[in-house]
C-alpha cells in the first residue's frame, strides 16, 4: 500500500518505498486521494452514459445496416492503425529506460528515496518514466478507442431519436460525447495523480514520460485520421456533389461510408486523443514549475493546487453535462443549449477555485488570489476562444455570410473570402491569447521580494496555470467534439437509410438531423480552436520548464547563477538563436504541407475509385457500390503517411539541440509555438467556415435555374471551397508543435547532462567547472537545484525546518 505521510507523523519504515522526506498534512492527504477519487468518479460517469446509451432504440434494419458498414469500416482502420503504432511504442519505452543512465535521476528523486543506493534510484526512475510512457501512450489510446466506439453506437440511435424529437436526439448526441470528455479526464487525473503519489515531489521525473507517450499517440491518432477523414471526404464530394450533382450522403456514393467512418475516426478518436495529450502536458508542465517555485518558497502548496483544480474541473464538467437540454417538439438551438452547459461549468468551477485557494493557498508568497486569478483567466480564455470560433465559423456570423455571398461568382471568390476569414480569425485568436499570458504576468510580476529569475518562474507558473483553467472543462471541449461527427454520421445514416422517402415524419427527423449537423460544424471548430489555444499554453509552459530544467543542470555543473539560461533568456540576438527561430516556425508549415499531400494522393485515389464505380453503372442502379474499396484506399493511406509525420516532429528538436545547442533550441520552441498557432487556426477556421456556408446554400430551396440550393453553380462553387477547406481543417500545424516541443525539453536536458565540464566556455556561451562533474554523476541531493533556491537559502536544507503544525518553511 502507498503511504503519504502526515507532517504530525514520523515515516514508517519501508524497504521497497523510502520515506518520502516531502511530507504532506492531513489536509493535503485527504486532498491528493479525492482527486484520485474524482477521477475514478469520473470513469464511472463514462460507464453509467454508456449503458444509458446502448439501451436507446437503433431505428429500423435498413439504418442498422448502414450502420453496421460504418462500425466495421472504423474498427478495422483502428486495428490497422493500432498495428502501425505499437512497435515504436515498444522502442521509446526501452529508450525511455534507458535514459536514465544519460540524464541521471533529479535531486528530488535522490531525496524522495534517500537510503537508497544510487543504482538502485536510477532503477526506480527507469521504470518509472518508461511506464508512465506506457501509461500516457495507452490512455491516450484508450481515449481515442473508446471513445470512437461510442460515437459509432451513438449516430443511429441519434438519428432513430431524430423521428422522436429535437431534444432526445440532442440528448443522446451529447451525452455519447461526453463518454470521451470523462474518458480524458478520468484518465488524464489519474495517471497524474498516482505518478505523485509514488514518487511524491520527484514526479516530473516520471511525468516526462507520462506527457510524452500522450503526445505520441496523439501525434499519431490525429494525422491519421484527419488524413482518412479528409481523403474520403473529398474525394466523395468532388465526384458525388460535383461531377454527379447527388445529395452528399447519397448511397449510390462508393465513397459515402469511407466519409462516415473518418468522421469518427478523424474527429472523435484523433481529437480526443490531441486534447487528452494537452490535458497531460499542462499537468506536467504545472507540476515542474509548481517544483521550482517549492524550491523557492518552500511551499508545497505550488505542487498540490494543479492536481486540486483538476479534480474540481471534472465534478464540475459532469453537472455541466446535465444543464444540456433541448425542447420537447421537433426544432430547438442546439447551440444555445451546449454553450448553456459549457458556461454552468465554468461558473461553477470558478467560484470552487476561489474557495479552494482561499483555503489552502492563502499562506504561499503573493497571497492566493495569483494562483485562483490565473486558473480563472484560463477559463474565461477557453470562453474567448469559444466565442471567437463561433463568430468566425457559425452559420448566423458574418463571416460566414460573406463566404455565401462570395459563391455568386465562382470558386475562386469563394476560397480568397474563405482565406480572409482564416488569415483574420487567427489574428484575433492570437490577440485573446497574448491578452491571456499579458494577464498572467500582471498577475504574478508583482509578488514582493523576488529576483529577477525568480520572477519569471512566478510568472510561467501563473501560465501553466493557465493552462490548467482553460482545460479545466475538457470533459465539456470533448463533449462537443464528438458531437460534431455523431450527428453528422446521423444525418447520414438518415439519408442513406431513408433515401426516397418523402413522408412528413421522415422529413421532420431530417430537418432535425440537419439542423444538429449544422451545430456539429461549428461545435468542432470550436474544439479545434481549443485545442489549438491549449496547445499554445501548455507549449509556453513547456518552455518554461524548458527553462528550468536547463537551468538545473547547469547549476550542477557549476554555471554561475548570472549565466544560466532562467537568468538570461533566450537572446533572439544570437544568430545561432534566430537560426533556430526560424527552423522552428518553418517546420509547422512543413508538417501540414506533408499532411495535406497525403489527403491531395489519397483523395485522388478515392475520386478514380468512384468513378471507376460509376461507370460500372452504379448510378443506375446497374452494381451495387462497393464501399469496402474507398475505405481500404484511405486506411493505407493513413498508415503510409504516419511515421514520416511522426518523425518530422520528434527529430527536428533533436537535430537542432545537438547542432546549434541549447539556446538555439529555445529559439526553435518560440518559432514553432507562433507559427504552430497561427497556421492552425487559420487552416482550421477557413475549413470550418466554408463548411458551414455550404451548408447556408444547401438549406436554401433547390432551384438550379434561378442559382439556388442543392445543384446550383453557387453549390458547386462552395463545394470546391469546402474541398479545399476539409484538409486544412483537420491537418494543423500545432501537431508539430505539440510533438516538438514534448522532445525538445528532454534533448536539452540531455545534451547538457552528457557535457563533460572542461572548465572553458562551450558552444552556448556558459563556462562549467570541473568541481561539479563528480556531484552530478553521483546525483547529490545538494545540486540540481534552481540557483535562486541556493542563493536564498530555501533549498532541500530549509525544508526540512518545517512547522509542525501547518507545514509552512520555518522563517
């Protein structure tokens, strides 16, 4: 059993686990385990809507049977992918072991298991980082898996609930997507969480791994299915709407499954995974910076407050979940009912932050209010972005509107006003996020008595911080993800199952199914611009414990406080530095220009494959379609396309860390994080509004005399906008930007600790003596740490001058 001590208590004895010298009180005890509790709670919650789910009705056999094409042809893309990604799985666990013995375990990690031999914590920390590894790398699976298979199960009952009512098909679309909100929330918590509770303030050392595998599954869930997705989309839309004139779900269409299935496995297994992955590095992020200012302050407090705001964010998105309701009759605002249950979330988790660090955080340096301000501003980010997104993607804003009216001239006004409405959104996404991180420093640049490094360590903390708040209602974020491909996968099913079928009660469901594919658009732009404005968080707090950690061994190695990177920043001056600047914005557009030439390959395979079809005599009813063809096209075409993605992201840090060294790897990080966020909502906004202004001339009338509707050059013209936009909508830059910059922080750490001190000035202009070389082999518990905390005397000596009673550092 896992025992966290009191700080009334004397440690116990135990050979396997040491006592942990960081002690924790009663308070903080019950704290860390009803966190742990929550987030089983909150895999509970997901089991207690799957089974409400799986007792709704699945319509009639015709429905069952589209359905059925859908769920076999997602199962067997998952297997296909599954098989593609395990045996670099397998590889990065044993490197991940392994690397203890380049990056010895960190001075938290000597202490936490003081007593024992130095081969033994190298041991301990091997294991623990290469199965945290596992354990981020399969939670994040489990997100993707899981919850794509719920969403299968949930679009026909979504669509046989369409011939009942508005609101139980919006019922039953949202819940199924809230499975996948509490799947990455549970998960996401409880990994955390139990890599705190064994290894205590020496978590970080573990959570490398635990962040890293999320990133990696990711990576790899997100590309593939948004090249599926994208490739069959397209392909199904230029032939079918286009050369064809049928409707988009026309099941004369060979490619119309293919569509179907990467919806799922595009927006629901590859989203969910890319969000549970920036759920997992804010935390580590937090926790790594929360570590540096414990050193400074002595305040464990730091440590413990992410994991608390966590927990709070779960009980809050699982009442949130409820406050989601849509009328009785056969209309309702699907929209007005989601974001109601988004803001009853948000309130709700920011008066219990309030209290929360009213209570437990009014004794840390600067007073609890920082610490409760910056979680509050990554809330009320996440309901700027939320609101910016749908401005610029849904269907009753403005810049939507344009994109209809563009239509009356052709395709190519229609994609240069689709451009504009990308290139504009994402200055303001950017403005709402720099308006964030300027809070932030507000926030935490005026706590008292600080130096100048000390400072700036206050402030990333306030960002992670961030971070933390503005993921605080992913269990809402994913919920309305995956509520964009149910109920687009429902309509359809509704329009394969019912196709000629003209009676009042089937044309209601299908307004309805309609009108909820419509929200589904924008709900999923507005995930996306989450998960990117996430992406941009927690890759700040990434640099900052970039920062730290590079600091840390350059303390060990004897760099003078004066010349260590928290001290000096990162000087775009350099050349070296702007080199790597301008490496790192480069590689998010070389990323998404991969991408989309593996959508441009794929989606010309699938265009030939339905028109081979349609000459067979398909649209005469002469063959059946083969939908098998257009869905084994796109899987091959995922899979070919992963590593060499994969590998762009994870290599690139690599080379510049080890060429143009540590600096200039920071100016990389800044490059790819402001590229990264710029190029992805862009590409994700122009995709998100020409989808939805087709939709706009696809409820009008259909009437191709008079250029209205379905069939009209205004159709055919946004259909090729929308063509262009279906790629860029899900093959974003940020991937690069997530998967660099998880291996960026780690290659720093690495190269420095590899260095062997020489007593001169190295490549990164900072001179190590060789007095500290033995120290850092050896792992002292004296060295590693930030050099403010030495200087002020607050380090591993002034801990263990503990109160009593509340825990605080003796003063």
């Amino acid at each position: 059993m896992l025992w966290l001590p009191s700080f009334d208590q004397q440690p116990h004895s135990m050979e396997a686990f040491p006592a942990m010298m960081y002690r924790l009180s009663a308070f903080e005890q019950v704290g860390i385990w009803s966190v742990l509790g929550v987030a089983i709670l909150g895999l509970l919650y997901a089991l207690f809507l799957r089974g409400q789910i799986l007792r709704e009705d699945k319509g009639s056999p015709k429905m069952q049977e589209v359905w059925t094409a859908i769920r076999e042809g997602a199962d067997t893309y998952l297997r296909r992918q599954l098989l593609s990604i395990l045996p670099l799985v397998a590889i990065l666990t044993v490197a991940l072991f392994f690397s203890v013995y380049i990056v010895p375990p960190s001075a938290e990690a000597m202490d936490r298991f003081a007593g024992q031999s130095a081969d033994n914590v190298r041991l301990i920390v091997g294991f623990g980082r290469a199965i945290a590894f596992i354990m981020g790398a399969g939670f994040s699976l489990t997100v993707g898996q899981l919850g794509m298979r719920m969403a299968v199960q949930a679009n026909v009952r979504v669509a046989s609930a369409a011939r009942r009512s508005f609101g139980d098909a919006l019922r039953i679309a949202y819940r199924a997507g809230t499975i996948t909100g509490m799947l990455t929330d549970g998960l996401g918590l409880f990994g955390g969480t139990i890599i705190f509770i064994i290894f205590g303030v020496a978590a970080p050392d573990a959570l490398l791994g635990f962040g890293f595998g999320g990133t990696l599954l990711a990576l790899f869930m997100r590309v593939g299915g948004g090249i599926f997705t994208k490739a069959a989309d397209v392909g199904a839309d230029l032939v079918g709407k286009v050369e064809a004139g049928i409707p988009e779900d026309d099941p004369r269409n060979p490619a119309v499954v293919a569509d179907l299935v990467g919806d799922n496995v595009g927006d629901c297994a590859g989203m969910a995974a890319d969000i549970f992955e920036s759920y997992e590095v804010t935390i580590v992020s937090a926790l790594i910076l929360g570590l540096a200012l414990y050193h400074v302050t002595g305040h464990i407090e730091w440590i413990i407050y992410p994991l608390l705001v966590r927990g709070i964010g779960v009980l809050s998105s699982i009442i949130g979940t409820y406050a989601v309701r849509g009328g009785p009759g056969k209309s309702g605002n699907a929209m007005a009912a989601i974001f109601r249950g988004f803001l009853t979330s948000a309130a709700i988790s920011v008066v219990l932050f309030g209290g929360m660090a009213a209570a437990y955080m009014r004794g840390v340096p600067g007073g609890w209010w920082r610490p409760f301000l910056a979680t509050a501003m990554g809330v009320l980010l996440a309901i700027l972005i939320d609101r910016v997104t749908e401005y610029f993607t849904g269907m009753h804003g403005a810049p939507v509107k344009e994109i209809r009216r563009a239509t009356n001239t052709g395709p190519a006004t229609t994609i240069l006003s689709g451009l504009s409405v990308g290139y504009e959104s994402s200055v303001w996404a950017a403005v709402t996020i720099a308006a964030t991180l300027m809070a932030s420093i507000l926030i935490f640049g005026g706590v008292p008595g600080l130096g100048a490094a000390e400072q700036v360590t206050f402030i990333l903390y306030g960002v992670a911080m961030t971070g933390i708040g503005m993921l605080t209602l992913t269990g809402n974020n994913v919920a309305m993800d995956s509520y964009g491909p149910i109920s687009d996968n429902a309509n359809g099913i509704g329009e394969m199952a019912w196709h000629g079928m003209n009676d009042p009660e089937t044309q209601g469901a299908r307004r309805i199914m309609s009108d909820l594919d419509a929200v589904g658009n924008t709900t999923k732009a507005i995930t996306k611009g989450v998960a990117i404005g996430s992406a941009v968080i927690a890759a700040v707090s990434l640099f900052g414990s970039f920062m730290v950690d590079v600091s840390k061994i350059q303390g060990a190695l004897g760099v003078p406080l004066a010349q260590q990177l928290s001290t000096i920043g990162i000087r775009i001056s350099v050349p070296q530095v702007f080199v790597g600047f301008l490496i790192g914005g480069a590689i998010p557009w070389l990323f998404s220009s991969f991408a989309i030439q593996a959508v441009s390959r794929a989606a010309s395979l699938i265009v030939e494959e339905v028109r081979r079809q349609f000459r067979l005599g398909v649209l005469e009813g002469k063959v059946k379609p083969d939908y098998r063809q257009a869905v084994s096209i796109s899987t091959a075409a995922a899979q070919k396309e992963l590593i060499s993605l994969a590998l762009l992201g994870v290599l690139s840090p690599i080379i510049v860390g080890l060429v143009l060294q540590v600096e200039a790897l920071g100016g990389f990080l800044a490059g790819i994080i402001l590229s990264g966020q710029l190029l992805a909502v862009f590409m994700s906004n122009a995709g998100g509004a020409w989808d939805n202004a087709k939709k706009l001339i696809e409820d009008e009338p259909s009437d191709p005399a008079n250029n209205s509707g379905e069939g009209s050059e205004r159709h055919k013209a946004c259909v090729v906008g929308e063509s262009v936009g279906d790629p860029l909508n899900n093959c974003v830059g940020h991937l690069a930007e997530q998967a660099a910059g998880a291996a960026a922080r780690r290659i720093a750490v690495i190269h420095l600790a590899r260095r062997r001190p020489t007593g001169r000035r190295d490549a990164t202009g900072f001179s190590c003596t060789p007095s500290m070389g033995a120290d850092l082999e050896g792992g002292s518990p004296s060295r590693g740490l930030m050099a403010p905390t030495v200087a002020k005397g607050k380090g591993v000596a002034a801990r263990r001058g503990l109160k009593e009673a509340g825990g605080k550092t003796a003063t």
